[in-house]
C-alpha cells in the first residue's frame, strides 16, 4: 500500500495582497470600462420599465373591456308579472 499524499488546497490569499482577487479585477479591466457599461445599462432598465408600463396600461384597458362585456351579459330582464296590476 502507498501512503497517501496530504490534500493540498490551493491559496486564495497571498500574501502582500491587500484584498482577496484584486489583482485579477484590475488585469481584466474591468474598473475603466465600468462607465461606459453603466450608461448603456441604464438606458435598457429605463426602456423596460417603459415597455413593462405599456403592458399594464394594455391589461388594465382589457380587464375593463371584459368586466364591462361581462356586466351587460348577465343582466336579467324581469319578465315575470308585476304585482298589483290586478293579474293575480
């Protein structure tokens, strides 16, 4: 039987870092090309949130339209006859 070899885990923090991962975030750039992604962001949110207000306004108008369609559908006429006009 061979004896086994200890686990070793690879290190996350090195030493002389100031926080875990930096060094990556800034190979990559994301720092300088986080601007420009912000505006382009911004603008789409806004123009769902335009598009999602659109759709409310669309179920609004139809659930007013089939409440209504609804309404005028179950309306009973009474034709039974009235009392009091001497038919008894």
């Amino acid at each position: 039987m061979q004896p086994q070899m200890p686990l070793q885990l690879p290190r996350l923090h090195q030493p002389g870092q100031d926080e875990l991962g930096q060094h990556r975030t800034a190979q990559v750039g994301v720092e300088s090309n986080w601007e420009d992604g912000r505006e382009d962001i911004t603008q789409q949110l806004d123009a769902l949130a335009d598009m999602s207000d659109a759709v409310v306004r669309e179920f609004n108008k139809l659930e007013n339209e089939l409440t209504k369609q609804v309404n005028e559908k179950m309306r009973v006429e009474d034709k039974r006859p009235k009392k009091g006009n001497g038919a008894e």
